[in-house]
C-alpha cells in the first residue's frame, strides 16, 4: 500500500489479524530503535511479547540488550517519567524510540485527553513515534470519535488515513472492515470544517479501491457538512476508483421543483409496448406521445441506439426539453437501468413535471443476454414506478421472433397503437417474471476445473490479490476484468457480513467468458429484484449499495437458496 507520510502519532485499529502491530514493533527493533510498551495491571491489550513471538522475533534477546521494555501503564500519565524513559533510551544510542500507548485500560475522558497530549508532546519533543493501538470491536462509536480526533494519523490494516488542514488523505483499500474508522475519522475532519470554512478535501489520490461499504462510511461520515450546506470534495481519484464514484453518483434523490413552478409529486406509471412494422407506424405513436408531454410540461427523452430513434429525434425537432440519450448495445442491462433512472431524476430536479420516453430498446448483442434483457425490462416497472415517467418500448415484428415477442409482452402492463391503449393481460408482475425466467444452474463452466478456488474467505485483500491473479489469465479486457474483480468482492463482502462462514469462491475462465460463484452457508435472500434498486435513495448514507454495484459491473447475477448454503452466480462476457 502506498503510504501518506511519517506517522508520528498513529491510532492502529485491529481485529483478530494482529500482524500489522506486530510488523510495526519489529521494524524499530531491526533498525536499532527502542520499543517502550505499557504493562496494564489487569493484563488488559493485546499481548505484544506473544504476537512479536509468532512473528519469529527474539523477545528475550530483545529484552535482555535493552531494546526492548515495558513500563508501567500509570507511568504514561506522568509526563516527566515518561520523558526521563524516552531520554534514557536515546542516551544509551538508539536513534529513536518506538512507544506503544493506548493498549487496553479504563480511563475516564479527563485521563484520556492527558495522556494523549503528554504523546503529542513527547512526539513532538524528541525523535519519537507513537502508536495507539486498539481493538476495533472493543470501541463505541463514541470512542471511536474521540480517538480519532486526537490522532491526526489512523490505520487499520490496509487503510490509511491522515487529517491535515481542510484535508483528509485516504490511501489503500476503502471496504466493510474499515469503513467505522473512515466514518470516524471524516466526522472529526468535519466538525474542524464546520468550523471554518465548511469545505472538506478527501484526497483519494493514493485511494486503490472502494467498495460499497467504503462509500457508504463517506456519505455517513459527511452527512453533517452536506446537510448544513457545506461541500465534500474528492481530490484525484485513480481510473478505476473513479469509475467507481461515477457509478455510484448515479444514485440521487430527486428534488422538488416544476417547470410552471409547486413540487413535483409521483405520476400514474406507465410502460407500453409497441409493435410496428414500419417506420410510419412507429412514428404515428412515438412522436405525438412525446409532443404531448412536452405541451403538458413533461421533459422527452428520445433514447438513440442508431435505429428507431434517429426517425423520433427527426421528427420531434428542437426543443430544450427533449433529451437525446445515446445507447450503447454493449451497454449492461443493469448499468442501463441505472442511466435510465438518472436521466428521469435529473429532469425532474430541473423543473420538469413528468418523463416521457421512447426510442431504441435494449437489445441484447449475443443470445446469452437476453434473458437479461428480460430482466431489466420486467425490473423498469419496479425500479421506476415511483416516478412519474410514462414510457413506451417500440418492437419491430419483422426483427425478432414469434417467441422473443412474446416474451417481451409478458414484461409490459399495457399495449398501444395508433388507435387504442389497453392492459395486457398476458402481463407478469415483475418478481413472478424474474423468476420465470431465472438463469438455469450450474453454468456449463462449472463442470471444469476453476481457476481460483477459496474455501474460506477471512480476508478481502488476500481474495482480491487472488482475483486479479485468476482474471490477469482471461480473455477479458482490463476494464472488464477489474468490473468482474470488483463486483466479486461486494458479493463476498456481502457474504461475509450476512451469511454464515465459511465464504468459498470458485473463478472458471473460459474463450468467451468467466463465471465466478461465491457461496456461504446462511439462508441467504430469495427476492428476485434484490440489488436493481437500493434501500434509502433519499438518504446516501443508509444506502445498501454491494449488490445493486455488483449487477452493474458483471453481464448477469443469478442467486440460487438452498437448504444448507446459498449461492451467488456472477457471468461476464464480453
């Protein structure tokens, strides 16, 4: 991991994986440094001589030439004697001293603040670094608060964060077992921004990876500052961490406003399928819908993927309230559904009072993705029935098969022509549609041999080193194969916080595509839309974002319960 800086005085939060404490301590003691540590008379901590042991460190050597000592834990609350420790460690000529603080012990607020600050002091006073180390399940988010706003440097594991000014730098990885320190930390930054000039840098700049957890502890750690009017400012993503934000900021609350003025409420929903044989049919529907919209101060989105919207587009003219999408065929069913979504809210928070879309639909590029299509289909008229959109998909019965079309009519509640408007009685509910056509298991893939297999997932970094390596051997793009890695990591973050252990991953690549399933031993979910929509689209930071970013980054997401384990089916071809 990219570092940020020397670290004088740092706060380590750890879980049961000590090494990094470990590693810490046994780089001062090979560069000659001297190791002070606290004894706590209830033996409270973690036990630094046991954790430097397993390291394969000589604790006794160490001990015996004096590079190593504990001192009592009340002496860190005495100034003057921990200085006089500090003092004589340098006069016996090691060229820094390494003080572990903080380990376990009951201080009240008032104990906390002076030992802290005789830290600040001694870190400042003499060549000395100072660690704080903490166990993460041990703190109330209130402690959490008050640790971070006395360390200007934090860590845990592979996230490492530093305060300065109006800044915060954030380097590594960003996800689930790091995300109260990031939520902490920003919340102090916040407070000091309030305070001045409510502006906040986060500069990610060093920032590998975030997942939906990761995101998460940024919109809860700043809900203060953007609620009181203030600004959050990201500095320098990297490519792929921006794609990332990119996505995500796809999911926005829809303001109040009107193009005559007063709020916009939720319209009546409607999703229409249209079947033409020409194009002077298609446009006897099309065109006069969308003008009608238009009169009524709705905004048109004429949806273009270089076949039935070109004619609409013509025809509609110029109009400041016609927005022309451009669609890519290659583009994700799920990742469409999302651009969809974002259009509709960004007209409304311009004034329009309703949406009216026609034009090109999604039309799937290989046969492996039509059911998908399907699914996001039949998904629109659950993710978007809030809205007041009114939408109608143009089908051109000379293109597409007997059955394909009837299958698409089983994705739309209503039909319309030229001379009528009526319900669809061969219409399914969107869940009953999903599950009727759900994806079959397992993947003919599944039968050969994978190439990663994880029995036991306890650590996201070591799965996604072992992704990259399994996905570095594919076919797929870089881009592609960084969505895919991604995407694997939610799911078996997912898993990891909801399911039961053990976590097994398995990776098969084949000539044109890659299929990964994470599986756990938990019931799971059995809700066909989970993940095309996410929880609290009003509140960011109660937002549960892993598998709505998940289906957005692979082709297809299949979920299979079983009695005794449930399993998640991931699919990317490109």
């Amino acid at each position: 991991m990219t570092g940020i800086g020397i670290a004088r005085h740092l706060m380590l939060l750890y879980g049961p994986d000590r090494a990094w404490l470990g590693g810490w301590v046994s780089r001062g003691l090979r560069t000659g440094e001297k190791v002070l540590y606290p004894v706590h008379a209830g033996g409270s901590g973690p036990p630094l001589l046991e954790i430097l042991d397993e390291r394969g460190v000589d604790v006794t050597s160490a001990t015996a030439r004096g590079a190593l000592q504990a001192l009592p834990s009340a002496l860190y609350r005495r100034p003057g004697e921990l200085a006089a420790a500090v003092r004589e460690a340098l006069q016996q000529g090691h060229p820094a001293v390494r003080v572990v603080a903080g380990i376990g012990g009951t201080l009240s607020r008032q104990e906390y603040a002076t030992s802290e600050q005789i830290l600040n002091d001694l870190c400042h006073t003499y060549p000395a670094v100072v660690l704080c180390p903490y166990r993460k399940d041990d703190l109330t988010d209130e402690q959490l608060r008050l640790f971070t706003a006395w360390h200007p440097h934090s860590r845990h594991r592979y996230l490492e964060l530093r305060r300065r000014d109006r800044t915060v730098v954030v380097a590594g990885q960003a996800d689930f077992s790091n995300e109260r320190l990031l939520r902490g930390v920003l919340s102090t930054a916040v407070a000091a921004a309030l305070a001045a000039s409510a502006v906040l840098y986060v500069d990610i700049s060093a920032l590998a990876l975030i997942s939906a957890a990761g995101w998460r502890a940024l919109a809860q750690g700043s809900v203060d500052l953007r609620e009181r009017g203030g600004r959050l400012i990201l500095v320098a993503p990297q490519p792929a961490v921006a794609r990332m934000i990119k996505l995500l900021k796809l999911d926005v609350s829809v303001r109040a406003g009107g193009r005559g003025g007063g709020m916009v409420m939720p319209g009546a929903f409607a999703h229409d399928v249209l079947f033409f044989d020409t194009t002077d049919e298609l446009l006897a529907v099309t065109v006069p819908f969308l003008r009608r919209g238009l009169a009524e101060g709705e905004a048109a989105v004429v949806v273009d993927a270089g076949r039935n919207g070109t004619p609409i587009a013509y025809a509609l003219g110029d109009d400041p309230w016609v927005c022309h999408v451009t669609r890519d065929p290659r583009q994700r069913p799920a990742r469409a559904l999302s651009m969809f979504q974002h259009t509709v809210e960004e007209a409304l928070a311009a004034g329009a009072r309703g949406v009216r879309i026609a034009g090109d639909v999604g039309l799937p590029v290989r046969p492996s993705q039509w059911g998908e299509w399907v699914s996001f289909e039949a998904a629109f008229n659950d993710v978007l029935a809030g809205y007041p959109v009114q939408a109608i998909c143009p089908w051109n019965t000379r293109e597409f098969s007997e059955e394909a079309l009837r299958t698409v009519r089983q994705t739309h509640p209503s039909v319309i022509t030229a001379c009528s408007r009526r319900s669809n009685p061969d219409y399914l509910e969107p869940r009953d549609c999903l599950r009727r056509f759900a994806a079959p298991a397992p993947d003919p893939l599944e039968t050969t041999g994978p190439a990663l297999a994880v029995d036991d997932v306890t650590d996201l970094e070591v799965l996604r080193r072992g992704l990259e390596g399994a996905l570095a051997g594919s076919t797929l793009p870089v881009e592609y194969a960084e969505d895919m890695a991604f995407a694997v990591n939610e799911v078996a973050s997912n898993a990891m916080q909801h399911g039961r252990p053990p976590v097994q991953v398995r990776l098969w690549r084949g000539p044109a595509k890659v299929v990964c399933t994470v599986r756990d031993h938990g019931p799971g979910f059995d809700d066909p839309l989970a993940g095309y929509h996410t929880e609290h689209r009003t509140d960011p930071a109660r937002q549960r974002l892993g598998l709505w970013l998940a289906r957005r980054l692979c082709d297809r997401l299949d979920f299979f319960p079983h009695a005794d384990h449930f399993t998640v089916r991931l699919t990317t071809a490109p």
